[in-house]
C-alpha cells in the first residue's frame, strides 16, 4: 500500500497542473467570498459566517475538477494499463488515489477557507469566527472531491464524469428549490447531497438538515460513489 | 479543398454517430420537460383564491377593499379630507373611488393617500400616476365628466391643484362612488439556509375622512358600506368595515386593488418557473458542446479533421452550426411542450399558472431554444480554447451555469442582480412572463421570474460571450499547432 500510495503521489506532484488547480482553489473560493462580501443591504447581512465562504459554491468545481483529473487522466493517456499492470489489485490504487486526493484538497482547502474567512473578517466588521462553519467548509471540500473520484473511476470518461459531478452539485439544489410542498422539499433537501452538506455553513436559519448529520448525508454520497466505483474497477477490463 | 456544406457535412456526421452526445442533447430536453411538468412544482392554489380576476385589459388583477358608496347618475363629484391614514404598509390606500358597481374586476378611477408613496390617481388596475409626495391629512376631489374622471388635491381645501385624468370608456352612466380604505400584504425576503425566500401576511389600514362634500347628479341615497372582494374575510374578525363619529368617516379594509402578480405577495406560478428544467437542460448541453470539440482533441481526430479541411475557422464555424442549429431545435420543441402542454397538466393537477400573451409565450419557447444554442456555441468556443475535455468542461460550467445558481439561490438583491446583468446567465431573462409593477410591492427575485435586463438585452449579453470565446477559439485554433 505504501508503494502504491507513493506512486500516486509522485504521479500527482509531477502533473504540471496541479499548481494551477491548487492556486484555482484558493483564489476561486476567496475571490467569490470576497466579491460576496462587498454587497451591502439588508439581505446580505442576515448570515455573515455563510456568507464570508459563499466561494465554496466556485471551490468546490474546482475540487471537483482535480479529482476528476487524478482518476480521468489515467484513462485519457492510457496510462491505466500501466498503473494496473504495477499494482495488479485495483482497489489499492483507488484507496491510495482517494488518500492523496482527500490530503491535497484539505490542504488546499484549509488555506481557500483561511483565506474566505480572513477576507470576511476584514471587509465585514460585523463578522465573527464560527470554527464549525470552518472545519465544515474543508470537510465538504474534501467529501466532494471523494464524490467526484468515485464518480469518475465508475464512467471512466473525464469530460463526462465532470459533467455528471457538476450537474450534481448545481441542478440537485435548483431542482429541489423548485418542489413545493415543503415536506417534499424537506426531505430532498435532507437527502441531496449539495443541499444536505452546505448546512453546515449556515449559523442562522432554519435549516433542513443538522450540521453535522448533513455531512453525514454527504459522506455517504461519497462512500456510496467510490464503492460503486471500485465495484465497476474491480469487475471490467482497465 | 472542400466548401462549407462538406464540412457541415461532415461535421453533423460526427454528431449524430455519437450515441452519448445524441442521448446527452434529448436528455437534456427530457429534463425541460420534467422539470416543466412536475406536479410538485411551486405555489399550486387553494380553492378561493384561484384563478384570479381578469381587468378591463385583460390582465389578471386583485379587487378588494372596503367601499363607503352610493350611486352618482351622470356628471359630478366629490371632495373629502384624508384626516390620517394608520397604516403598516406603504401601499396602503385611502380615497376616492368611482367605479362600475360593486362587481369585481370592473372599471374605475381612484385618487388616494398611501401609505408612503405619495397621492396617487390609478384607474384601471394597471395605471398609476403620481401626485405630490405627501401623506395625510390631504384634500382630494374626484370628478366625472363623460368618460373623463379628473383627481384633484389640495392642502388647505381652498387652492387645487390637479393630479390628472382618466379615460375611462366603459363606466355607465350610473356609477358607484364613495370613498374607500384597503392595505396589501406586507412582503419581507428572509433567508433560510440555502434557499433565499420571502415572508408576507396581510395587514389593514384604517382611513379617517371627513369635510365629505357632494355636487351634481346624485340621488340623495344613504351612504352603504361594503367588503368588495377578500375584504370580507376582514369583516368577519372585526378588522374591516364603517364607524362614523359626528363628521368623521373611520373606514377599516385590507386587499388592494391592482394587478394580481405571482411570487411572495402572489398566488401561483409563472410561466418561468415552470421552465426551471432549463438549468439541467442548460448542464447536458454545455457538456456536450465542449466536448463536440475537445474529443477531437483527446482521439487524436482533430488532425485527421484538420488534414482534410485545413480551413480550421471553417470546422469550428461547421461545428457551432451544427451544434447551434441541434440544441436550437430540440430546446425549442421541449420548451414548447411545456409552455402550450404543461399549462394544461399542471392546472389539472391543482397548480394555478398565471396566462400570458401568446407573443409572450412564443418569445419564451424561442428564447429558451436560443439560450441554449448561443450557451452551446459559447462552451464550443471554450472547448477549442481549452482543448482538454474535463477542463473545458468545468470552466464551461462555472462560467455559464454558476452564476444563475448564485443569482437564483444564494445571493440576494444587488449582487444578484448585478450577476444577472454581465454574466452569461442574463439571457435567462427571456424566459420573464410577468410584468413587474412598481404599484404593487412584491419581492421581484430572479428566483420568481424576474429579471434585471429585458429579454433582447439579456441574450445579447451571452451573445457577446459566446461571440468573445469563438472569436479567441478560431484566432488560438488557427495559430497554434493542432
């Protein structure tokens, strides 16, 4: 397991876009929190905490992206036959791909949040420092991105698994928005995994789903998305 | 070398031999029309509230206020002071009316003192003219001539200034005229979580007149006061109705008496909201416009393509056809099925869907087909920019589909309008059915079905978008090596 999670990580750290992706993280979050910020009126006061991490919504495409990549790119360069040829078991490769992905994303995220949240405390004087929204914002960072490389070792097609991921993360919340009867609404909400994780956010608020049990909800998504994944690694050819 | 139709050619034969892309474009009309037919879909209507009134114009209008009237046969007027106005909204009203019986939905003038905006004279539910900006106590005066009745209003009682006129051509002879008190609901947005909502509930107004003056045609009958309309479900607690105190005239009522609109202080849905499906629709089809291109790149065929058509603008200007003319026809045939059909079902299943003028719905079902073409060839463009699929892909996405959702479900107010007006996003707002009334206090949110620009504004913003990625796509696609 360590060779195979130090394969991995050699394999990450020479991609040439990684820099790219990890800085996209950070200036993707901070800059949309803080454009977030600077609106001013009644309505943007009602939240502040949430508010200052509004750029996890930008962030978390950009997270996604890197763990369709670290999966996606062995499929588009062929690179597969390789990989599993070195480390004939399979799922190896996809526990040490989703321990490389979960620690580069939580160190990315870690300085995007530090840096949504300093951004907010400067330009919003009003703003106050809820370590649950924080730890919550990595920790959804990160279960999206497991989400993602679930999804992307299940379809195999980089363009398409981000696709799949995107529409996800941004028709669920739209489309369930839309139900009207609210004990329906309620309990989509409760079971989507956008709407469900993004709870722990808020500070204010009636939400449909506990902090906590929200990101449970979005733990299981990425747990049920990564066994389907290895399922498909484990049964069909590379 | 070869013309433009054998590259079309060629270019639609691509297309159509890929399964996933075929399915990725009629799963994403599968979606419009979902999404368009989901019973579950917002605001379905008790059983007293819907369908709503229809005016004299024909539009879909709210009548219901409480009338101190008697009947005023031929030419006339009457004069009263507003003393004071208690009110908790701004668009509480207190004045003058004449108006065709007691009937719902028929025509008048009024002249009145609202609650913060001012003497106003609307007629007509959808006219509104304003006055001096001033509250109570103010003199007011209602004349009828013919079919012209003329507001006036005055400080002191003596020196009269007009506020205007109304035509008004199908008052009879006989009109009922009096005075009249109603109050709309009070709308507040309020956040919960994820989603942006609002809050409103009905509030009531008591008007105090008195110096009641009459002259010309009127019978001498006695005063009779009267809920019109919801009016009377404030009857019933107490809240609304007539106390008279020597001179003064204390009238209570609640409604109002303007254009019905949907959204917080409405009942139904627009036509708008019921193409929410779009957004999913808009998804698929940015996926597969990216990567109608950058599988090119990926299989290596990009060379092949470039070797027997070396005029590469030419293959991109092929593709943004192909794919243009594709997403063009099939959004405009789901968003047809839910615009003439879905209304059908979704009255059916109890969801009251506000109507609107066919050239209205004709230019939303074309404007969600050209939202969705011009937003396929904006990804087209940024797919030969980026040429990597799950690149392009995401930044298609971020950059055409983030901001609605952010304008639509997380910011409020000015950021979400201002999202709405320079991002690819703002050519949603031809899909905008309602009209939005300054008359009527209503918390018009991108997430009701109203938006910041009008329509042609709104897709030539994602016009030039789309016309910016093409043009640095075909300047980068003919410099660089394929």
């Amino acid at each position: 397991m360590r060779s195979a999670l130090h394969a991995e990580w050699t394999k990450f750290r020479t991609n040439p876009g990684w820099p790219a992706l990890l800085v996209a993280i950070v200036v993707g979050t901070a800059g949309v929190s803080a454009a977030a910020d600077g609106c001013t009126g009644g309505a943007c006061t009602a939240d502040l905490p949430r508010l200052s991490l509004t750029g996890v919504q930008l962030g978390q495409a950009v997270v996604a992206l890197l763990a369709v990549l670290v999966m996606g790119n062995e499929y588009s360069s062929g690179l597969a036959a390789v990989t599993y040829a070195a480390v004939p078991r399979r799922l190896r490769v996809l526990a040490a791909k989703a321990v490389v992905v979960a620690v580069v994303v939580a160190a990315a995220s870690i300085v995007a949040v530090g840096g949504s949240l300093a951004v907010g405390n400067w330009l919003l004087p009003a703003h106050h420092l809820v370590p649950r929204t924080a730890v919550g914002a990595v920790l959804y960072l990160v279960l999206i991105a497991l989400l993602a490389l679930g999804a992307t070792t299940a379809v195999r097609n980089p363009a398409a698994a981000s696709g799949i991921v995107l529409a996800l993360l941004y028709a669920a919340p739209i489309l369930t928005m839309v139900v009207s009867d609210p004990t329906w609404a309620k309990r989509l909400q409760q079971a989507e995994p956008v709407s469900a994780g993004l709870a722990v956010l808020a500070t204010t608020g009636d939400q449909p789903i506990g902090p906590w049990k929200g990101l449970g909800v979005l733990a299981l998504w990425a747990l049920a998305s990564l066994l389907v994944g290895a399922t498909f690694l484990v049964r069909r050819d590379a | 070398m070869t013309g433009f139709g054998d590259t079309l050619h060629a270019e639609w034969t691509k297309f159509r031999t890929v399964p996933g892309w075929v399915l990725g474009v009629l799963a994403a009309a599968a979606g419009i029309v979902a999404f368009g037919l989901l019973p579950g879909i917002g605001g379905s209507c008790g059983t007293s509230a819907c369908p709503t009134l229809i005016g004299p114009d024909g539009t879909e209008v709210r009548d219901s206020f409480t009338f101190v009237h008697q009947p005023l046969a031929g030419d006339g007027s009457i004069t009263v002071r507003v003393a004071a106005l208690k009110s908790a909204v701004p668009w509480a009203k207190a004045g003058l009316i004449v108006k065709d019986g007691t009937t719902r939905g028929s025509t008048y003038a009024a002249v009145m003192v609202t609650g913060d905006h001012g003497v106003r004279l609307q007629y007509d539910y959808t006219h509104d003219i304003g006055g001096p900006a001033v509250g109570a106590p103010r003199w007011l005066r209602l004349t009828r001539a013919g079919n012209t009745v003329t507001a006036a209003e005055s400080a002191d009682g003596i020196r009269w200034t007009g506020v205007d006129h109304a035509q008004l051509p199908g008052l009879p002879a006989t009109a009922e005229v009096g005075l009249f008190v109603t109050s709309p609901e009070f709308v507040a947005e309020i956040r919960q979580g994820l989603a942006a909502g609002t809050d409103s509930g009905p509030s009531r107004a008591t008007g105090t007149f008195d110096h009641l003056t009459l002259e010309g045609g009127w019978r001498g009958a006695a005063w009779r006061s009267d809920p019109v309309g919801d009016a009377a479900a404030g009857a019933a607690d107490g809240g609304s109705g007539l106390e008279r105190d020597g001179d003064a005239w204390r009238v209570t009522g609640a409604g109002d008496i303007a254009p019905s609109v949907a959204g917080g202080a409405g009942v139904g849905v627009t036509v708008t909201q019921t193409l929410t499906g779009t957004f999913v629709g808009l998804i698929l089809v940015v996926v597969v416009a990216t990567m109608f291109v950058t599988a090119e790149y990926r299989r290596g065929l990009i060379r092949t393509t470039f070797a027997a058509d070396p005029g590469r603008v030419r293959v991109l200007a092929a593709k943004a056809t192909v794919l243009g003319a594709v997403t063009f026809g099939v959004g405009l045939v789901a968003a047809a099925v839910v615009v003439f059909a879905g209304r059908r079902v979704l009255r059916a299943g109890g969801v009251y869907v506000h109507p609107a003028a066919l050239p209205t719905e004709l230019r939303i079902v074309a404007g969600t087909a050209a939202l969705l073409a011009v937003a396929a060839v904006m990804a087209l463009g940024v797919g030969a920019l980026l040429r990597r699929g799950v690149t392009a892909v995401t930044t298609a996405i971020v950059v055409i589909v983030l901001p609605y959702l952010l304008a639509v479900a997380v910011l409020s107010g000015a950021a979400a309008s201002w999202l709405l007006r320079v991002s690819p996003a703002a050519a949603f707002a031809l899909q905008q059915a309602a009209r939005q009334y300054p008359q009527v206090d209503n918390s018009y949110r991108p997430a009701d079905g109203y938006f910041p620009l009008p329509g042609w504004a709104g897709l030539a913003v994602l016009t030039g978008w789309a016309a910016l990625a093409f043009a640095a796509a075909a300047l980068l696609t003919s410099r660089r090596d394929a």
